[in-house]
C-alpha cells in the first residue's frame, strides 16, 4: 500500500502552489521543482476540478483534449473521496490538518455523512458547516493578501451542506450546464482563482461503470468544456486542471455485504472502511473477506504530516479494512447499486492527472 505524497506531488501540493503564486506564500510546500515547472507564472489562475476524472481515465478516446493538456500527474489526499479532497481544495491543507479525514466521519459515537451533514441515526447533524473547516481557508487567505476566490458549480448545488463547508470566504455562483463565462469574467481581474467544479465523470461513473455509454459522453463533455476554457483564456491568465479521485469498477457479485456488528462504528467508504471497536475486531473480520486488516499505528502519514487538526487524533479508526482490488465492502442495512466507486488507495484511485494551459 503507497501513502500519498502531501510533500510535492499531490493535490494539496498544488493548491499551495497557486497560492503561493498569488501571494507569495502558503501552509503547505508548492510543488516539486519539476511540476512546479510546468504550471506557468499568471495574474490570475482558472482551477477546474473534474471530480471522478482519474489520471488513467485520460486514456479513454473522449479525453483527448485532456490528455493533451497532460504535463504530469499528482496524488489525491487519503481517503480518495470528494468531501476530503475538495477539504483540501477549500483549505489548502493535507486531511491531517483540516481534519475531514473521511467521507463517512465519526464524530464521537455518530457517524456524520460529510455531503449530506446528516447523522447515521438520521437526524440532521447539529455542527456548524460553515465553520467545520479550520481558518483561515483558502479563500479567507487569499483575500487577506487582497486577491479573491470565484466559485461556479452546478445551480443545484447552491447553499448545499457542502457548500457551506467549502466555501466560506469565496464568492459562489451557481451556472447551468456547461456555463463558464462566470469563470472567464472572473479571472480579467488580477488576482483572482476561479474555480470550476464538474461533477459530470463521478455522476457518470458511479452510474454506469467505465464502459457505458453513459460515462462516455460525460468525458467527452468535461473534454469540450475544457477546450472552450482554454480557447477563451484572457492574456495572462493560466489555466490548471485536475481531479478529487479516480474510478474502479465493481462487479455486482463483488459488492461484499458486511455481517451485523453492533460492537463497532464503521465509516469510511466500501473501499476502504475505517473501523472502531475492540482490539481484534477488525482483524478478526478481514479474515473472512476479501480484504486486509492495517492497524492504525501503521497508518502514520496517510492522513498528511503534522501539525495535526485538534480533532484528527479522536476521530482516527483503530484501524482499516482495505478492500481488495475489484471489491466493495456494503456496510449491513446499507444497499450499494453502484457501478464505480473510489475512496480506496490503487493506484487508479490515488493518481489524478494536472492538465495546464495558457
């Protein structure tokens, strides 16, 4: 199992390195010298999140104005899922330090659902989102040092649980499909980040897998969507493009149902599902499934370095149960029809491509 790089080549890396290019500073190392190369010096900076759009989804034939953009790839943070990596998007910080280490997240004896902000047991949960993210973010940052953070995203999305979570400080505009004149009107001002978030390869491929017609034409539209921001670029504005996760199929035969266990609290993901209780407990259940045990005290850095969110310690799993490749594991009373999946740490999970253009 490879932990992912939170030193120079992963998505926080990046973020860091934006910032550091709008204000000469950041919490977190840019780039290594050789990605760092390849993003170019600009007044303002377009940032397209295509979620769901792994590095070796770029071989698919729709993503060829993707994969012409390509000049490298990155890690995603652990766990490879959208709460975690749009946390590190939002804060500029590996999960470690911004302390939304899971998609499904204990909180205690609850388990709090990081889109939706609801509690296992249903009820709403009562925690602040707009203040769930440490501060500064990002945006507060930014705007400090006298720049601005525009965000678009789909009109549904507006005003979401997430949404408040990710967006404190930034300026949020919802658009319809394809829209992205709000973007480019943006980035005319120096010293703006705009962000561009696309949910149309995630939405795709958890619905129909890879290899359905459904996900092609969602590739091929996040690929058009791409061209036309590139086309349209102001003078001395630079585009950079990557993604929250990768995509693996799973065979509905391969979708393992967990058994009833009221003695642990189980998050997480079906990837990779992070558990608490007894000593030997997850150990114990990993023996009959197709999967593997790794205690917590194997796991330092998988999260990001020091110095850590004030919660992160309490809200760490004893240890996790690691999917093998090509499974799901369906917590019980749960029911899983999904195609694709992700939140796990294979390499087609992990690796997420950096488009650049200018």
């Amino acid at each position: 199992m490879r932990f992912p790089d939170y030193q120079g080549g992963g998505l926080v890396n990046l973020v860091a390195e934006i910032e550091q290019r709008l204000t000469g500073t950041a919490p977190s190392p840019g780039l290594s010298r050789h990605l760092a190369s390849t993003v170019p010096e600009a007044l303002s900076y377009i940032f397209v999140l295509f979620d769901g759009l792994g590095d070796a989804q770029l071989e698919h034939s729709g993503a060829k104005a993707l994969l012409a953009s390509r000049v490298g790839s990155l890690d995603a943070s652990f766990s490879t899922q959208t709460t975690v990596n749009t946390s590190t998007l939002a804060t500029g910080l590996p999960p470690s330090q911004h302390g939304l280490i899971a998609y499904q997240l204990r909180l205690n004896t609850s388990v709090l659902n990081t889109i939706y902000w609801y509690l296992d047991d249903g009820k709403a949960c009562d925690l602040d989102p707009v203040a769930f993210l440490p501060a500064p973010n990002l945006s507060e940052r930014l705007a400090h040092a006298g720049r601005r953070v525009v965000a678009t995203e789909p009109e549904a999305f507006l005003d979401s649980p997430l949404d408040r979570v990710l967006y404190r400080g930034s300026t949020v505009v919802g658009v319809a499909d394809s829209e992205i004149d709000v973007a480019l009107d943006a980035v005319r001002t120096p010293g703006t980040l705009a962000l561009v978030y696309l949910p149309h390869v995630d939405a795709a491929g958890h619905a129909g897998g890879q290899g359905s017609g459904l996900y092609a034409d969602a590739v091929r539209h996040v690929s058009e969507i791409w061209s036309d921001i590139i086309s349209r670029l102001p003078e001395g504005v630079a585009a950079v493009g990557t993604a929250d996760h990768g995509h693996v199929d799973i065979a509905d035969d391969r979708r393992i149902a967990l058994p009833q266990l009221d003695d642990l609290i189980l998050y997480g993901d079906n990837r990779v599902v992070y558990v608490s209780g007894p000593p030997t407990a997850g150990a114990d259940l990993a023996r009959s499934l197709p999967a593997t045990w790794v205690a917590v005290s194997q796991l330092e850095g998988i999260w990001g370095p020091e110095p850590y969110h004030p919660r992160f310690t309490e809200r760490l799993p004893d240890g996790l149960l690691i999917a093998d490749d090509g499974y799901a594991l369906v917590p019980y009373g749960t029911v899983d029809t999904m195609v694709g999946h992700h939140g796990g740490v294979t390499e087609a999970e992990l690796r997420i491509p950096l488009l650049v253009a200018s």
